[in-house]
C-alpha cells in the first residue's frame, strides 16, 4: 500500500501584513499627491506630514533633478537625481524625522516629470 507524505502548510502573508509587521501601523501608499512635475523654480515634492513613515522620489525626465528639504534647494545645493530613473529612498528606521518633513526640487528644465510615492501610517 502507498504512504503519504505530510504537506506542509504555509501560512501566506498579504504585503499589507508584512509591512504592518515591519513598521508597526498599518499603511497606505499615494502616488503623486502634491506635484507630478517640477521646473527651473523650486516646488514643493511632499509637504511636512508626521503619518508619513517613507517616501519614494524617481525623476523619470530627461534632466537632473535637485531635491532636498530646504526650501532655498537649487542646482548647487541639493540631493541630485539623476535623469531617466534617478531616485532617492528614505524610510523612518533609517533616516528618522526627515521623512516626515517637506522635500522640495528643482530641475534643469520646466515641466519635468517626477513619480513620488508617499507611505502613510493611517
């Protein structure tokens, strides 16, 4: 006669589980919220907000984009991303209080466009 081999069950987590489990809160992720493109003038990218636990910025124009969180931010002081997917990552556990205040950009060009996405505790 035959023999059965036991299954092992794995218990499966959503994506919404392990990041409650990593950052403590449950979260919720926006696109876009306050800017979709900057230019030769310095903009507002994410406004102060303490429920924001990470952010994503990715330059997804043809010119280098400068960003940071003073708002005098220009080509000469600030975080350079690079054309075509230069990016910058900041998360709570590692950057702290700057996640949560207001970022802003300048680009070489007007009209550029630029991906953010905000992770919010709700």
């Amino acid at each position: 006669p035959g023999s059965h081999q036991g299954r092992l069950t794995v218990a499966r987590k959503s994506i919404a589980d392990l990041i409650r489990e990593r950052f403590g809160v449950d979260t919720d992720s926006r696109e876009n919220r306050t800017v979709s493109s900057i230019g030769i003038s310095v903009a507002t990218i994410l406004r102060q907000n303490p429920n924001r636990v990470a952010f994503q910025l990715v330059n997804t124009s043809t010119v280098a984009m400068f960003v940071g969180f003073w708002p005098d931010v220009s080509t000469s002081k600030g975080i350079r991303l690079g054309p075509n997917g230069g990016s910058i990552t900041a998360v709570w556990f590692e950057d702290f209080h700057i996640v949560a205040w207001e970022w802003y950009g300048i680009a070489d060009a007007a009209a550029s466009n630029i991906v953010t996405v905000e992770t919010l505790s709700v």
